[in-house]
C-alpha cells in the first residue's frame, strides 16, 4: 500500500504508527515533496468516491489567496479544482492511504486507517 503524508501532521504520524504496530508493507510518499499529478488525484478521488473539494483543506493560505471557498463545485469546475491541488498540495486532505486491492481512504481515524489493514 501507500500512504501520502506530511511528516508535521499528527494524523499522517499516528496513521504511520498504526501501519507499524501491525506490521504493514507500505510505501510513503511525501506528497509535499512529490505532489500528485492531476490524473493521480482525479483516479484517487474516483477510488475514495470523492469529489475534489471534498479533499480541499479550506483552512491553508493557498486557499485563501487562491479564493477555493467561493470557488463552484460542480464537474464544470472540476479540472479547476484538480489543477489547483496538483499545484498547491498543502491544500490535499491528509493522509491518504491506496491499499494493494485498490481500496483507499482518508487515514485520519485509527478505523480508516484499519480499513485497509489486509
């Protein structure tokens, strides 16, 4: 499986730390260093059944700055919102976890995390 991290998030340590005690194969990906491409978030979000706004963490200075609150929300405006957090990843949801089935979620409740657990 991997995990898309942020080495400051308690969620993305505490995420890491659960992988560990059960002794899961996984590979991190700092996504801050190594942001996913617009076509990688778009097949992740079709995995987690979300919707790129639903991944959006309204709260950074890149949204507020790039205005995402107002932004519409609709698949007119969905490449829009791809292209904005390919290119601002500190605005991606964390962490975000594909296991090897496929199955992905977003770690940030030990029950998530232990949903992808083999």
């Amino acid at each position: 499986m991997e995990i898309w991290i942020n080495p400051a998030c308690s969620k993305c340590r505490s995420a890491l730390s659960l992988l560990d005690a059960e002794g899961a194969d996984y590979t991190v990906r700092y996504y801050l260093e190594e942001p996913p491409t617009a076509d990688e978030l778009d097949a992740v979000l079709k995995r987690l059944g979300l919707e790129p706004w639903d991944i959006a963490r309204l709260g950074e200075a890149a949204a507020g700055e790039l205005g995402l609150a107002s932004w519409a929300r609709d698949a007119a405006h969905r490449p829009q919102w791809l292209e904005a957090l390919a290119a601002h990843p500190a605005l991606i949801q964390r962490p975000i976890i594909t296991a090897d089935d496929g199955t992905t979620v977003v770690g940030r409740s030990e029950e998530a995390v232990r949903s992808v657990l083999p």
